[in-house]
C-alpha cells in the first residue's frame, strides 16, 4: 500500500507545523521552549533582583523543562519506530489487539466517565509485528480518550476496505471549549502514531464534522491465501 498519506486537522486542534518529517517537527517545536528558558536565565542572572523574581524564573524554568522533557520523549519514541526492523512473516488476528488495548485502557475511561465500544470484523489480519502495533495504537487510544468529551463514547471500528486492505476508525464527541496544546501529550500522541502507521506502510486521515472528531487508519492486510496465514495452517 504504497499510497501518500492524507493529513486534514482540523482547526479545533492544532498542530506543529506540518510538511515536515515528524522528528523534524518536533525539533522545531523544541526551539521555543529551549529559547525561552535561555532568555529566563539570562535575565535572572544579569542583576541582583527581589527574591519573588527569581522564584519566577524558577517556576517558569521547571515549565518550560517539562514541556522540553515531552518533547524529547516524543523524539526518542519516534527513534524506537525509525529502529524497528520488521519480519516478511510478520501477520497476527486485529480483533484480539482491539479487544486488550481497551481492556487496558478501561481505567483511564472510567475516570473520564468514557464509554469505549469496539466493532471488529471478523478475520481480519494485520501484515505487520504485534508489538509494534500493541504500542503506537495504545498510544492512539490514549490520545483519544485525553480529547474527547467526558460522559461520551469513543467508537472503535475496523474492517475489510477492499482486497486485503484494513479500514480501521476511531471516533469520538470532542471536549467542549476545551483546545489541544500543539505540543500536548495527546497531540504527540496522534504524531507518534501516525509516523508508526506510515513506518508499516498505512496511511490516515483526521477529520472533523465539528461535534465529533474521526481519525481513520488504511492498514495493509493479509487475505486468507496469504503466505502469512497459509504457514499458520
């Protein structure tokens, strides 16, 4: 599948800047606070000052560090899937995937009062390392719950796009008032998954209608005469 990918974000929640590679994005976004903390030390140091300024520059300094400290997370994450080296034979069952990773997200939906409902197809077989997967759709999962509004429902769904292909669709009622930070965890997230997608030669597209926000995944299937499953017999 080796289509270019779609990119639409919607305005609700914006992004760093895009037509770049995503390491590329990240350290663009990284300048900001890095600068920012540069000039706050600078200042700090260049007279004595009350002691209520220099808590300020502390507090604003430990910021600007946790912001820099996500970013850098969200490099080396993406280092790891640049790193991962894949199998010819690499093939396991999508359903049973959906089903843990909602199984262990349940706790972060229940504090969020969140419903997550799942619709897989059946036979539906992912070409692509398991582990791998388990991470960046975790990730996405996590992502989405962190958007979406309290007291509603994230909607999994996945099935057969036409040969062998997998349309895999998450959606969910976005928080009221509530803007995403480009460079929050949840942003990060959604990058960090996207980059893993494309590395397994997917592709995905976001989209709004303006209450609920979709984020739908074309991912390279396995048909039941493939090598893959047919060595599984």
């Amino acid at each position: 599948m080796n289509r270019p990918s779609a990119r639409f974000t919607s305005a609700a929640h914006p992004k760093i800047p895009q037509g770049r590679s995503p390491l590329a994005q990240l350290l663009h976004a990284l300048n900001q606070p890095l600068t920012g903390l540069q000039c706050s030390l600078e200042l700090a140091t260049s007279g004595p000052r009350p002691v209520d300024q220099y808590l300020g520059v502390l507090r604003d300094g430990l910021d600007l560090t946790a912001r820099m400290r996500v970013l850098v997370d969200a490099m080396r994450e993406l280092l790891d899937i640049q790193r991962t080296e894949f199998r010819r034979e690499d093939c396991f069952a999508l359903e049973g995937l959906i089903r843990e990773t909602v199984f262990d997200l349940k706790p972060v939906a229940e504090t969020r009062h969140t419903q997550i409902s799942a619709a897989c197809e059946s036979g539906l077989w992912l070409r692509a390392n398991r582990s791998f997967c388990a991470a960046w759709l975790f990730r996405l999962l996590d992502s989405t719950l962190s958007l979406s509004h309290e007291d509603s429902e994230v909607q999994i769904d996945a099935r057969r796009n036409g040969g062998s292909e997998i349309l895999l669709t998450l959606s969910w009622e976005k928080a009221i008032g509530a803007e995403s930070p480009p460079c929050s965890r949840a942003e990060l997230g959604f990058l960090i998954a996207e980059a893993a997608v494309e590395r397994i030669e997917g592709d995905w597209l976001r989209d709004s209608d303006g209450t609920r926000e979709r984020y739908r995944l074309r991912l390279p299937g396995a048909t039941a005469d493939s090598p893959e499953l047919e060595s599984r017999k």
